[in-house]
C-alpha cells in the first residue's frame, strides 16, 4: 500500500514513494484531483529534477494543477500534460496506482 485513501485530499498534499524498476528506485508521487488519484514518477519533463518544492507539495496554490518548483512547468493533474513552462506539450510518466478499500495501491 502506498498509503491510506484519507490521506489524499482534492488539490493537496501528495504523497512520496518510491517505485523498484530494472535501474534502481524511482522517486514517485500520488495525488488527488477531481476525487480520482493519479501517480506520476517525480521527474519533470524539462530537466528530470523532482517537482515538490516540499516534501508532497505538488500543486500550485489553486490546487489546481501540478507545478515544478524549479521552473514553474505547469501540469494537468489528471493526464501528466504541461501547458505552461519550458517542456510545453511534454508528460509526466504516469504510474498505474489504483484506489481500494481504504487504500491507494501500485498496480
């Protein structure tokens, strides 16, 4: 489990884990928008630096839409698209998570 259901609110704080891969650890996230929960390796697409300028801190201040603290790459939540910054058109890589029983699990 990547933690529980409860701990996602719409436009808040994600949460941080990692993810085993053929190369190591890759640091990910899980956030909530829209009541759905979406999971996006933490790499923008410009640079491949972490996004959260804080620990879980993803969204710009609206809450609506996820945001690179080094540049301000703007991202729709919901597809991991940019539509502001310097990697426009580029996506985050998603992470299948799904959400049951109480929980958000990787896939």
């Amino acid at each position: 489990m990547i933690c529980d259901s409860a701990s996602l609110a719409d436009g808040g704080k994600g949460v941080r884990f990692e993810i085993p891969t053929d190369s190591g650890l890759q640091p990910a996230f899980v956030v909530r928008h829209g009541g759905t929960v979406y999971g996006y390796l933490n790499r923008c697409a410009h640079i491949g630096i972490e996004l959260d300028w804080q620990a879980g801190e993803f969204f710009d201040d609206s809450g609506l839409y996820l945001i690179c603290a080094t540049h301000g790459a703007t991202y729709l939540p919901d597809s991991g698209t940019c539509i502001a910054g310097p990697c426009r058109g580029a996506q985050l890589a998603q992470v299948e998570v799904c959400e049951m029983e109480g929980g958000v699990y990787l896939k």
